[in-house]
C-alpha cells in the first residue's frame, strides 16, 4: 500500500473514544441522516458502565461530541456510541456516510488494513496496520466461520489493535458501473485461538457491521417519525371526549331533557 491510500478521507471516521479525557479506544463514526453511532469493541466499553463517554473531534483533544447513550449489539460483539448531536464540519474527525459501511467482512482480495487510534504525546494519531484477511471454520469442525487479521509486516507482530477498524480499497468493476472506493468493513477484537493461517500470527478477530446500519437506520426512522407523532398526541388533546349513549328499548318512549 502507498502512502495516498493513508490520506484516504474515509479514514477521518476513525476517532479517539475517551472517558474523563482519558483514552479508551477507537471508535469509527457513520452518519444517517441526522444520527451520528460509532462502532467499537465491546470489551473495551465493558469497564466503564455509568462513566460519561465522549469522542474527540479534534486529534489534539480541543474540541469534543458528548455520547448520548451506548449499548451492545445482538451477538454482544459490537460496541455501539450514539452521539447527542451530529459534528460540525472543519473538524479531523469527519463520520462516514452509511453507504460506506460493507455489508460483509469480504474483501475480495482487495488490499486491506487496521485503522486505530493511539496517543502521540498530548496528541492522538491514527495507525496503520496492512493486513491478510483469511476465513477459519475450525478445518470444517465449526458451523460459523470467522474472519482473522494476519499483519504484513514483522513491525506490527504483537501489537494491540482492539476497537481498530478494517479498510479496504476496493479497484473500480465496470461491469456494476463502480468506481474504486474505500469501504468500512469491520471492527477488529482480541483472538483467543489458536488458528495461524500466514506466517505472522494472528492479530485479531473481526467483527460485522450489520448492527451498525440497523441502529442507524432504526435511530433515523424514528427522528423522521417524531413531527408525525407529535401531531397526533397535540389532536389527541384536543378531541373532545365522546359519550356512547345506548338507544332507548323499542316500544318505550325517550324522555327529552
């Protein structure tokens, strides 16, 4: 991979995840509509139950977006952050349109790697880890097969990559009429088997993002609905109660009031 590929803009969606200023992780920011959720290791998330979570927008720490509320997938796997209000533009920290997030951990052979975030001093930076994906079912023993990262370079044997994010950079298919394009395909966690399908070891499991567009789907529809609900309950209010009166028995007169 060139340096070019490393100036991607999609890359700008990786930020600094942060608990009272302190580092957590990374988290990688899509936006829908007005809904801004990032996605991230679960384990990592896991120890700070209560604590108020926020995103740096800027690498140096001046300027912050507060977390609303955060959750774990279905499969527990993904750690998911929703913003209280969307980011401003002019920021390093830029979220990815939901049509960048890939629908599977395939590559297709396309040249891949890891994007995190780690301390640079008083600053934060983001790395960079080319990577072998490779598929292991257990030599045919498991029903579910998972998506293993192998790093390219001797550099990056060992190195933590928890909450990093998978990148690739997909060449243009005339044939669908696309151009190349970089997409978001996964979240990066710790692996704990014993799999070694390159010459490098293992550097994590990954994991999906259908989660992700769900929520944000979901959080979107549900903003989209809210002028309609808020009709209704105002009509609601001011309906006046309807009274059921029961017609008079046949054969019997109805006295009038």
């Amino acid at each position: 991979m060139n340096d070019r590929d490393r100036d991607a803009r999609e890359l700008r969606s990786v930020a600094p995840l942060l608990v009272n200023g302190e580092l957590v992780g990374p988290v990688t920011l899509v936006q829908n509509g007005n809904k801004v959720i990032g996605a991230t290791d679960a384990e990592l998330l896991r120890p700070h139950v209560g604590a108020k979570l926020s995103v740096a927008t800027m690498l140096d720490g001046s300027a912050l977006a507060e977390v609303g509320n955060w959750g774990l997938s279905r499969h527990a796997s993904l750690g998911l952050v929703e913003l209280v209000t969307p980011i401003a533009t002019g920021l390093d920290v830029k979220p990815l349109d939901l049509g960048a997030v890939c629908a599977s951990i395939d590559t297709r052979g396309s040249r891949a790697a890891l994007v995190g975030i780690a301390r640079d001093g008083a600053r934060f930076t983001r790395t960079w880890v080319p990577v072998h994906i490779d598929t292991d079912d257990g030599a045919g023993m498991s029903d579910v097969a998972i998506r293993l990262a192998s790093p390219l370079e001797d550099a990056h044997v060992g190195i933590a990559v928890d909450g990093a994010s998978l990148f690739a950079w997909f060449p243009p298919n005339p044939a669908l009429g696309r151009a190349s394009e970089v997409l978001v395909l996964g979240i990066a966690q710790a692996y704990r088997g014993f799999a070694k399908p390159r010459d490098r070891p293992v550097l994590a499991e990954l994991v999906g993002l259908d989660d992700l567009g769900r929520a944000l789907i979901a959080a979107q529809r549900t903003i989209e609905r809210e002028p309609e609900l808020r009709g209704r309950a105002r009509r609601s209010r001011r309906r006046p109660r309807q009274v059921a009166r029961l017609p008079a028995p046949a054969g019997r007169a109805t006295r009038l009031a």
